[in-house]
C-alpha cells in the first residue's frame, strides 16, 4: 500500500514518504523499533486498522534505484500501534482487491465498524460532500434520510464492504432506484450533459447555487438514478475503487453508465479538514437516525 495512518479509527491516511512519517510520528516509539541497531517502521492500515510495516523508508544515498517507499500488512500485534486481526485483514482491499465478501460480518465490537459509524453520525455533512463531489449529484435531505435509515436498519458499518475510503458510495450502493426528480446535479459534471440531451427532461436554476441544476421533467417522466458495479484494484500499491452509476428514464438506461471514483486520500482529508463549514441541517438530520 501506498497510504498509512497513526492510529486505529477515523484517523487521517497520508501517503507513505519519509517526511509524512516523521511529521506524524517525530519517528518515535511506538511507531519506529530499534533491535540492535536496525530501525523498523510500524504504523496503522488505513482500510483495515491492522499493523503495518514501512519499507524503504529512509532513502539512502547510495540508492542509485527510484525510491518508492510502501507499507505491508504484519501478522502480529504491534504494542501501542494496533492489534492483528486476520479476519479484517483477509477483507482488507489491500490483502484482496476483490476482497467483498458475502459471507461474515464485523463484529459490533470491531474498532473499524465503531469508526465507520461514527463517521456517519458525526460527519455527515463530509460524506455528503464527498458522494456530491463524486457523482456530481446534490440529493435531497429526504433522499438522504431514506439512504442513511436503510445503512442503519442493514448495520452498514458492519459489512466488511464499506471501508474508510468508500462510505460516501456505500451508502447507495445496492440501493432500489431514487428519483432524480426535483434533485439537483452539478451543471459541469457528465451526469449534468447526459440529463441535458436525454429527451423529457431539463435542466433549471437551482435557486440557492450556481454551481448547480435542478432536474425537472417536462410531462410525467419517471427518471431515477442507480448505485452498482463495484470494482476495487490495487495498482502500484495504490488502490483505485469504482462503481458505475446508471440512469433510467422509464425504466431504460440512459446511455452507458458513468463512472464515479474513490479516493482513500482524499476523502480522509475532507473527514479532518479543521476549517469546515458544518452543514447543521444535514447533522441534525443524521444525529436523528443515527443518534
Ligand atoms: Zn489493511
């Protein structure tokens, strides 16, 4: 993998290079062991909140190679960094790209799953951002509330599917068709030129952004979005996760469905931001189903 954290939970997941290390750890215990001279670098896997171990690290000057440092899942505790659990390891994206599983679940006491939820409870508002920025799609606060009841009543955060980097996307993912009715779409994303041409549907001001559309229909036209397809990959120890969102107008697709990216970095950096403008309505709204 190409990402590490500091700490089991909701921590931030930063890329693995040696000045990213020694900001977040000063290279001190717990994080960096020194047996006889040689220094080994532990931190946490920010999918699975198992340990890890960070290879080429410390870039040497004899290295004539291209440096690329990179982290590996360890089988064993690492004392004050994180605890082996080989369950979540087996469904960690990074030890399995194809790592859904249908059967097991996490356990309600699982540090991962406790994380997730509170991510939804807390952080709303960031996963809504993250899911609008992704899909191109401003929902509805009932749309939203209709989303986040059905995580709630399927304990969403206990499916070994739904990791740090996926809760915005997860959180559609398999549901029935919604409405694209009287939703909004940002008006430079593909979704937004592919609604424009389709025949029956069109385009408004939205009334409170510029940045965004409003969907409407020009007679009684049932046009609905879907959630699907997920595909994860770990490429150069980067991992990429996708799902394909389709649009139905009457039923039929709407053309070939478009692609909506992850992205672990990112997303991790949204959920710390410290200056962040809270949206309380969309909190209120969570706190009341997750509370
Ligand atoms: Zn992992």
């Amino acid at each position: 993998m190409d990402v590490f954290k500091t700490h089991v939970g909701e921590g931030k997941a930063l890329m693995i290079n040696e000045e990213n290390f020694y900001l977040a750890t000063r290279e001190r215990k717990p994080y960096v062991v020194d047996s006889g001279g040689v220094k080994s670098f532990y931190a946490v896997c920010p999918e699975c909140d198992n340990p890890i171990q960070l290879i080429g690290l410390l870039r040497r000057q004899q290295d004539s190679l291209p440096h690329r440092p990179y982290g590996r899942h360890i089988g064993h505790d690492v004392p004050g960094v994180a605890v082996y659990d080989e369950d979540a390891y087996l469904s960690c994206p990074f030890s399995d790209p194809g790592y859904w599983r249908t059967d097991g679940k996490r356990k309600p006491s699982n540090p991962t799953g406790q994380a997730l939820y509170r991510i939804m409870r807390d952080r709303f508002d960031r996963v809504e951002y993250a899911w609008r920025e992704s899909s191109g799609l401003l929902l509805g606060i009932k749309s939203l509330r209709r989303a986040l009841t059905v995580w709630r009543n399927d304990k969403g955060w206990l499916n070994y599917g739904s990791t740090y980097h996926n809760l915005p996307q997860m959180l559609f993912f398999g549901l029935p068709q919604e409405t694209l009715y009287g939703q909004c779409v940002s008006k430079d994303s593909p979704l937004a030129s592919r609604l424009a041409a389709a025949d029956g549907i069109f385009l408004e001001p939205s009334g409170f952004s510029d940045s965004y559309l409003r969907i409407k229909t020009s007679r009684f036209v049932d046009v609905g979005f879907v959630l699907g397809a997920r595909k994860a990959r770990v490429v150069n120890d980067r991992l990429t996760e996708t799902f394909l969102l389709g649009v139905n107008v009457e039923g039929k697709p709407l053309g070939s469905d478009l692609v909506v990216h992850t992205d672990p970095v990112w997303f991790s950096r949204i959920l710390n931001m410290p200056d962040w403008h809270e949206n309380h309505r969309l909190s209120a709204m969570a706190a009341d189903v997750l509370g």
